[in-house]
C-alpha cells in the first residue's frame, strides 16, 4: 500500500510544481462539463418552439349543406389552425404551398380539396363518401420535422372530426326535436277529437231509445235528436281541423321516417362512445400514477375529464330516458334489464366525477392524489366497462329487435291516429245526415221512422270502430309517449358525439422539461468522454524508478489520480447540471453520489484497457462508447432499436448507469438503484481482474508493439 499511495502522492506534487501540467489538468476536468452542459441546453425545449415550424395551408373547399344547414369545415378548419399558436401555420394558396415545399420554404402544405364538405356531407346518403386532406412533405430538410408535421395534419383531422359529428347530430336530433313539438302543440285538438267520439259512443244507447220510443214520444225523441244535433256540428268541425292536422302530420312523419329507423343505431353509438369513456377513464388510472407528465397537462385532462364525465352521465341519463320512453310502447317491457343496468353506469359516472373532482382538488393543492382514490376510480370505470361491453355484446340480439319493436310501434300509433281522424272526418258527415234524418223523420212522422231504424245501426257500428281503433292505439302507447321520445336536447347531444373520450394523463415522475429528461444520458456521456481525455493525454505508465514498483502498484498508484481527476470532472458536471443550468432533479445529493459512483467505474473500465492494451485499450473504449450511444437506450427506448442493439443493451455500463441517474432525476426507487450498483460492481469487478491477471503479461507486449509502431513515424 505504501509504494501505490507514495506514486499516487509523487503524482500529486509534480501536478502542483509543474504550472504547464496543472494547467492541462484543470482543462480535462473543465472539458466533460462543457460536453454536457451545451448539449443539455441545445436540447432544453424543441418542442416548445415547434411555432416556427412553417407549415403551408391551402383551402379550396366550396361549401355544402346537410339537411339543409350550410356547411363550411373548410373555413371551420381555417379559423381554428388560426387560434392555434402550436405550429407556425401559413396560409397561401395550393400552387404557393406546394413550391414552398419544394424549395424548402415549407416544411409541409396541408391542401383542402374543393369536394371537402360535400364528401363529409355524403354521411346521411346511401353513398358516403370520405373526405380527404392532401398533405405534402419535404423529409430531405429535417428528420424530425416531418414527423411534428404530421402530428399536426391529424390534429387537423381529428378537428374535422370533432365537429363534423356534433353537426351532423345536431341535425339529427333537431329534426326529433321538431317533430315532437309540433305534436306537443297540437295534442289539444288531437285530444278533443278522442273525447268528442267517445261522447258520440256513449250517446248511442240515446239515440237507439230515442227511435224505439218515437211512434209512442215524440217530443221526447225530438228533444234526444235535438240534443244529438247541438252536438254533432262541433263534432264536424272537430274532425275537419283534425283531418288537416292528420295531414299535416303524415307529412312530418314522412320526412322524418329516415330519422326515426336511426333511432336503434344512434343508441348503440351512444353506448359504444359511452363504452369509450369508461375504457378513457380506466386507462386515465394508470397515467394518474405518470409523474413524468406535465402537471399543467395533468390539471388540463383533470378538467376536461370532469366535462366529459358530467356529460357521459347526461347522455346516459337521456338514453334511459329514451329507452323507458321506448320500453312504454313495446311489449312485455323487454328493455327493463337494459335501463336497469344503464342506471348503474349512470350511478358509477357519477361516483367517478366525484373522484376526479378530488383528485383535481389533491393536484390543485400541490398534494398527490391517495391511491385509494385512484385505485377506486379504476374499479369503478372497469366495472362500467364490463356493464357497458355487456350491453354492446347483447345489442344486436336482444336489444336492438325490441327497439326497432318499440319505434315501429310508435310509428304504427301514429298512423293509425292519422287513419282514425281521417275516417272521422269521412264518417262525420253521413253521422250528421242519419242524425238530420232521423229529425225529419221525427217531423214526418211514423212512415219515416223505419228508415232511420235502418240506418242509425251502420252510423252507430261506424262510431264503436273508430272507438275501438282509438283504445287500441292507446293501449299501444299514448300521445304523450310519443312526444317525450321525439323530444330531445339537440346540442348536448351533439356536443356529446363530438369528443365523446379524452385522455387523462397521470405524470408519475414529473420532469418539467426536456433537457432536464436528457440530463442523466448527457451527464453519464461527459463522464465516459472525460475518462478518454485524460487516458488520452495522460501517461498510464510510471517512468521513474519503474523497476522498483510492480506492476500492480503501477496500476493501482497511476489509477488512483486518474480517479482524483474524474471525481472533480464529476462534481463539476453534476452540481453545474443542478446550479448552473438549473436542471429539474428530484433527489441532488443523489445526483452527485450517483455521478462520482459513475466516475470511478468508467475511470476504472477505461484506465485498465489503456492500462493492460495501451492504444489498442484506447480503440476499445471508443469502440465501446460507440456501441452504448446506440445501445444504452438513453435516446431512444430499446424496444425500437435494431436486434444487435437489443442483445448487447443489458450488457453496457450505460445501461445502469443512466438507469441509475434517471432515479435521481424522477424520483428514486432504491430497487433499481440496488440493482444498477451490483451490475456496475460487476463492470469494476471484471476491469480490476483483467487490470491485475494482464497487465504483467500483457504489458511487454504492448511495449514493443508501439516501439515498433514509433518507427513508422506516424504513431507517438
């Protein structure tokens, strides 16, 4: 020990008596903090300046309309990529945008054909068609560029989207909507009607006595007859405005028959993008517990996730509604199961808000959310994917006949109610006319009396059908069935369909910014590219007295200066890192230890292949530097990179030792901590073996290979 620290202290003293070798020294501990520092700071925040990124927008859109309301989404499209600050958006025509892209003016162009709208309009025909956006790309400028491009060509699709299906909902539901209240405003009249032919129903039993008792009362019939007719001109006019309602009414029915055989798919749908909320919320569960997700955008999806929650328990709310409205009018209520589970989901969106509300509170407050919480937001958004998949599993078979039951029932109803006022009306005047007669034959006496008693049984058989027919509508449903299921909230609705899912993300382990993510992949490089510099401008070799020292005390007495040097390069780059770049690290005094921890090892792997193969040891630790850029995953993960790099990965130092910084960034876990030491002591372990089993052998070999090499000239 004694002759290893007496080199490791001689070492020392010439550093210190010699100015020019201080000088050096100083540099090669100055040099890997500079490595580090620009690299981080060029890589600080790209994405965040991605508003320079020009992007050329051309519209050439014409304009549609569906069902009769316009429709622009090319200047929708136009107005909201002006809003939207993400991107540097250009706006020129296709020929400008197209050049620009060429001549590298223009990273991309995102051309909006003339047929835009009317395709989007093919939606409620029986030949949709898709729409199409033309995107133009120059990947020979930038390898990134295309891609941040791209993702804001889909943000523009998935806008299109968005607003397309709340408008073409909208329309639909409108047209219930409608419907519904034209029957609402006319159900007065419609009622009356009902009431005056069951008044007529009950009269017969009069009417018959009246001409019974005629040859024996005649005052007594024409006071009956006399009642009857007071009656039946309000009557008539009763059935004549009914008719033209009726009339008016089959013609709304006609229109809208479309819109009502919609009415089963438009649930499924509802179910389905309910289906989607409950799977968003679930997956939101696992983010919740992402710390290295932004909590600016952790309190954005919290927001939104409380919207789309309080509007996923308003839809359900109104698909139960509908569906009791529908249940009413088939028969043996087959859609009791369904609305009864439906209102389990309802009652588990609602128990989800409320957590979310909290977990929001928790963030607002700067606290993180309990895990109770999250883990009961996750069972109860599984239980209402379970409920919701069941539901869709049974649609088509069970629940979808009984619906379209339920629709064609109402349909039916109001049909028969057109046909039943229709023959009201028809039926009234030869009702009037046996009444008419029937006084006239009161006035003309007995001989007349025989041909109103053979008349007044087909009136009054005419009356009790129409009777009939009208409970037996009723039975099937009544108007006010009806209305509620044609009435609905047009624009919740829509908005609902429009961005029915969002994503929640759950920062586990926060870092507030890129650089400060790269900061351990950097950090751990400057330390490796320290370690060459100095095996590269230091000797590794002890030249005085080198007969009195063996070879172990040469390799353990030079490395322990090579390990002064790399622990100042250390603490330099890590506490520069953290003062002087003002990274985000989560555990600093972590930061540091992990560093002068990384230090030693890459000193020691490094100094004992130049220390055992002298420049062949240099051309190997480049040779490994290289292999780890790629293979260490710090970029990119490994999962994406080639087969080589794949197998090689857990077999780096670079693999555990930005492992191990990235704890001390985020947020330790002592397991991986634990687990990247014993394999970095692995890494030392097997350098100090081959430093002390090779150096006396392979070191005269070494020699006289780079004496002879010095001969050339070319080699120092």
């Amino acid at each position: 020990m004694t002759r290893i620290f007496s080199i490791y202290l001689n070492d020392l003293r010439n550093i210190f008596r010699n100015s020019a070798a201080a000088i050096i020294i100083i540099g090669l501990a100055c040099l890997p903090s500079l490595y580090a520092w620009f690299n981080i700071k060029a890589s600080w925040d790209p994405y965040g300046q991605t508003s320079s990124l020009a992007i050329a927008v051309a519209n050439n859109d014409e304009g549609a309309e569906l069902r009769g309301t316009p429709l622009k989404i090319g200047d929708e499209i136009i107005a909201s990529l002006k809003e939207n600050k993400n991107i540097g958006w250009v706006f020129v025509d296709e020929k400008d945008a197209l050049a620009g892209v060429k001549h590298g003016e223009y990273y991309a162009s995102i051309t909006i054909p003339a047929d835009f709208s009317a395709k989007m309009a093919t939606v409620l025909t029986d030949n949709a068609q898709q729409a199409e956006l033309d995107y133009a790309v120059n990947e020979k400028i930038n390898a990134v560029a295309p891609k941040i491009a791209q993702k804001g060509a889909s943000g523009i699709i998935e806008e299109v989207r968005s607003t397309f299906v709340k408008t073409a909902n909208e329309t639909i539901f409108r047209i219930f909507n409608q419907i519904g209240l034209e029957l609402e405003e006319n159900q007065p009249a419609i009622e009356q009607v009902r009431n005056t032919i069951f008044k007529l129903e009950a009269l017969i039993p009069q009417i018959d006595e009246a001409v019974a008792l005629a040859a024996t009362d005649m005052n007594k019939s024409k006071k009956i007859v006399a009642a009857v007719q007071s009656e039946l001109p309000k009557a008539a006019q009763l059935a004549k405005d009914g008719e033209a309602f009726t009339k008016q009414l089959a013609v709304f029915f006609k229109q809208s028959s479309t819109v009502l055989g919609t009415a089963g798919p438009l649930i499924k749908q509802d179910l389905q993008l309910l289906l989607q909320t409950a799977n968003a919320i679930e997956e939101l569960t696992a983010i919740l517990q992402d710390t290295s997700v932004d909590p600016e955008a952790v309190k954005s999806a919290l927001v939104l996730a409380q919207q789309r929650l309080t509007s996923a328990s308003q839809v359900t709310g109104g698909t139960i509604a509908l569906l009791e409205s529908l249940n009413a009018t088939a028969e043996g209520k087959p859609l009791s199961s369904t609305i009864d589970r439906l209102k389990q989901v309802n009652s588990r969106f609602q128990q989800q808000l409320t957590l979310v509300q909290q977990i929001s509170s928790a963030i607002d407050k700067g606290e993180k959310p309990a895990q109770s919480l999250v883990d009961r937001l996750s069972s109860l958004s599984k239980e209402s994917s379970s409920i919701l998949a069941d539901i869709l599993n049974r649609y088509d078979d069970e629940i979808l006949p009984s619906v379209t039951q339920a629709v064609n029932n109402a349909k039916q109803a109001a049909e028969k109610s057109g046909a039943l006022l229709t023959a009201a009306n028809e039926n009234m005047p030869s009702a009037i006319q046996i009444v008419n007669d029937a006084a006239k034959g009161l006035e003309a006496g007995s001989k007349e009396l025989v041909k109103i008693q053979q008349g007044l049984p087909a009136a009054e058989q005419r009356i009790k059908d129409f009777a009939k027919r009208i409970r037996e509508l009723e039975k099937e449903g009544n108007l006010n069935e009806l209305i509620d299921l044609l009435k609905n909230d047009a624009e919740r609705e829509g908005a609902f369909f429009a961005e029915p899912v969002i994503l929640k993300e759950n920062r586990l382990y926060p870092i507030p910014n890129y650089g400060s993510a790269m900061s351990p992949f950097f950090t751990t490089l400057s330390l490796w590219v320290g370690a060459l510099l100095l095996v590269s401008l230091l000797t590794v070799d002890v030249h005085h007295s080198e007969s009195t020292y063996k070879s172990y005390h040469i390799y353990f007495g030079r490395y322990l200066t090579f390990l002064t040097i790399a622990l100042v390069q250390s603490l330099l780059v890590t506490i520069g890192d953290i003062w002087l770049l003002k990274a985000y690290v989560a555990d600093k005094a972590a930061f540091i230890g992990f560093g002068l921890v990384l230090s030693a090892v890459f000193m020691l792997i490094v100094y004992t292949l130049v220390s055992v193969f002298d420049n062949v040891g240099k051309a190997m630790a480049i040779v490994l530097l290289v292999l780890q850029l790629a293979g260490s995953g710090g970029t990119f993960p490994i999962q994406v990179t080639s087969p080589f790099f794949q197998a090689i990965h857990p077999f780096l130092p670079f693999t555990y030792a930005i492992s191990m910084m990235r704890e001390a960034v985020g947020g330790i876990l002592w397991d991986i901590v634990v687990r990247d030491l014993i394999a970095l002591a692995v890494f030392a372990g097997i350098s100090l073996l081959i430093g002390l089993a090779l150096k006396k052998w392979i070191n005269p070999f070494t020699t006289k290979m780079l004496e002879k090499a010095k001969k050339s000239g070319l080699i120092h």
